[in-house]
C-alpha cells in the first residue's frame, strides 16, 4: 500500500470545494479550472462562446 511505504495518499478535491463565480452573460455558475489557476482573478466568462458573444453584443 503507498502509504506505508512512505507516500503520501491524495485525495481528490471535491467540486464543491473549489471556488466559484457567475458567468455575466449565461448568469450561470462555473467553478474553478486548473488551466485557470494563473489567472483566476482575471477569469469572467465560463465559455468561449460567452466571451464571443459579450463582444458580439458590444456590452
């Protein structure tokens, strides 16, 4: 077993756990991504395509 031969057991993080925020356009919840961890803070839309059609809109 890996944890008696000095490693460490990881547990995976529960969606729930993780950080969340609504997409402005789609009003929908979207939670945290790995590939968004740089830049979280700076992270609005939860799609491309949200992202395409704020600009589309011109809002």
């Amino acid at each position: 077993m890996p944890w008696e031969c000095g490693l460490k057991r990881v547990h995976p993080v529960r969606k729930s756990d993780l950080p969340s925020k609504t997409c402005p356009v789609c009003t929908r919840p979207f939670s945290w991504r790995r590939k968004w961890s740089r830049n979280w803070d700076e992270v609005r839309y939860c799609s491309e395509k949200c992202r395409r059609s704020r600009k589309a809109n011109g809002a």
